[in-house]
C-alpha cells in the first residue's frame, strides 16, 4: 500500500485492524481516522514535502549551534550562505 501508491486501500486496512484484537493497533486506527484525508492522500499522491523538511531541519540546527551566542545577523547570514 505504501510503496505502491495505494492510499484507496487504505479504509479496508483499517476495517481489518479494528476486527483484529490489538489494542495499539486500534489506537493506530483511532489517530488515521482523525486526519484520514490527508494520510490518503500522502499514501496516493506522489508529492512530498522531503526537501523543505531538510531546509528546515537545517536551520534548526544552525540556530541550535549559534544560541545565545550571536544575534539575528550572524544567523541570517549563516542560514543564507550555507550550501
């Protein structure tokens, strides 16, 4: 389902989890069905948010390194100067 782009086959995974006597897997269940548009779609669409996810990630780690040790300025031009 995953690795083939199946996002469709997804509320009869989650009919066959709640038939089954697991509780964490219920769980599992309880929270997909919260948002269940969105992970349909993240399981159909082959879109993904990969490269902002690492912009930002380096970022983080960045203002992480330069806490409490330089203002804005040094930061902004660390974030824009970084390959």
């Amino acid at each position: 389902m995953i690795t083939e782009r199946q996002g469709e086959r997804l509320t009869d995974w989650l009919d066959a989890v709640r038939q089954d006597d697991l509780p964490s897997l219920h769980t599992l269940a309880v929270g997909i069905d919260r948002d269940l548009g969105a992970v349909i779609a993240g399981l159909t669409l082959p879109w993904n948010s990969g490269v902002i996810e690492g912009h930002l990630n380096r970022t983080k780690t960045l203002k992480r390194q330069k806490f409490g040790c330089a203002g804005f300025q040094l930061l902004r031009r660390r974030v824009l100067l970084t390959p």
